[in-house]
C-alpha cells in the first residue's frame, strides 16, 4: 500500500520524488554506502583492465612488426622464436591470430608445407573474423603445394561455400581448377573455368581460363 504518511503530517502536498529518493537513502545508509563501494571497485577494476589490456595489445603488435622484418629479412629461425613468443604470452590479443599466419607464410617460403598447412588449420578453426577467409584460403595453397591435392580441392570448396563474394573468390575458383587439371578430371576443369569466364567476365581471371579452355569451347 503506498506511504500516504504525508497525509496527517499537515501538508498539503505529496513529497517530491527527490525527496523520497533522500529518505530512502537515509533509511538505508549502509545498503547504499556498499553498493557505492562495489561500483566504486568495478570502475577502478574497469579502467585497470582496459590499460593493462591495451598495454598487452600495443607490445603485441609491435613485438609481431619485428617478427615480421626478421622473416623478411630471411631469418626465419629468429622470427619464429618471436612469434612463439607472441603466441604464448598474448593469445588473448587480436595479434595472436596473426602471429599465426605469419608463422605460416614463413614455413611456406620455406618448402615447409605441411607445417604450413598445421598453421593455417588453427587459425580455420579459431582465428578472428577477419583472419579466417584467409587461413582457409592459404590452408588450400599449403596442401596443394605439398600435393595432397584432395585436402586442396576440399579447402578451395570450402572457401567458395563460405565466402563466395570475398575478393580472392575468382582466384579460389582458379585454383581449384588447377587442381583438378593436376587430377586429370577434364569435366571438372573445363567446367571450373567456364565459370570463371562466366562470373568475372571482365578480370584477369577470366582471360587465364579463357586460355586454359579447350579449343572448342574457345570464343
């Protein structure tokens, strides 16, 4: 039932709503003082928190940019020990992931496909959003390149059924046409190739596919 205590008080109007609020408070002082102090340490905690995580994320991305330059420079031995490091100390920053497919670039300029292949399958599985058309892609390229040509034609279908719009879908496509020349499925080439021609009319890809096609399907 509503406080109507304000009726036999003399007054002839109702309480302010703010006036209430302060009668409550004064009513419940520890109640209120403990809240406050709990709030009080989530903000402190919160701002903490978003410091020392950005902190984490700039020595992370920075720690990645020399990884990068040692590799490029050819010292692929070094730059991995980097991006292991990378890998074990801040895998809860965005340049984890990319440590990851970096390590897998190196081991593919290295012949080491297999290798590759482990780094590129990790990302697939748990990279972030952006990273992940990527490591399929390149997970396809590794197997290819290590001749397992059935994991390749496996990837590249992967790829074009989830990102059939991504921009390296023209380039997948190609792909998986060479390997199934490699495979000698001469159905599944020409028809590969064909739609290269067909859905990116006006690319390089097309004009490749119009030159990989058999004489009589050539305009």
């Amino acid at each position: 039932m509503p406080d109507s205590t304000w009726l036999h008080s003399g007054t002839t109007e109702a309480p302010k709503k703010l006036d209430l609020a302060f009668a409550w408070i004064k009513g419940h002082r520890e109640t209120v003082i403990g809240s406050l102090v709990i709030l009080c340490g989530i903000a402190i905690f919160s701002l903490w928190f978003f410091f020392h995580y950005s902190d984490l994320r700039e020595a992370a991305w920075k720690n990645l940019f020399i990884a990068q330059q040692v590799g490029y420079m050819g010292n692929f031995g070094e730059a991995a020990k980097q991006l292991d490091a990378i890998e074990t100390n801040y895998q809860n920053t965005s340049a984890y992931g990319f440590a990851m497919m970096t390590k897998g670039d190196f081991l593919f300029k290295q012949n080491k496909f297999k290798e590759a292949a482990d780094e590129y399958a990790v990302v697939a599985k748990q990279g972030s959003k952006n990273l992940l058309p990527f490591a399929v892609y390149n997970l396809g390229k590794a197997r290819e390149a290590a001749s397992d040509l059935a994991g390749a034609q496996e990837q590249y279908k992967d790829f074009l059924a989830k990102y059939p719009d991504h921009f390296m879908a023209p380039e997948a496509h190609f792909s998986l046409a060479r390997t199934y020349e490699l495979t000698r499925n001469q159905a599944e080439t020409q028809k590969t190739y064909e739609k290269i021609v067909l859905l990116y009319p006006e690319t390089a890809w097309a004009a490749a596919a119009k030159a990989k096609l058999t004489p009589e399907v050539k305009k």
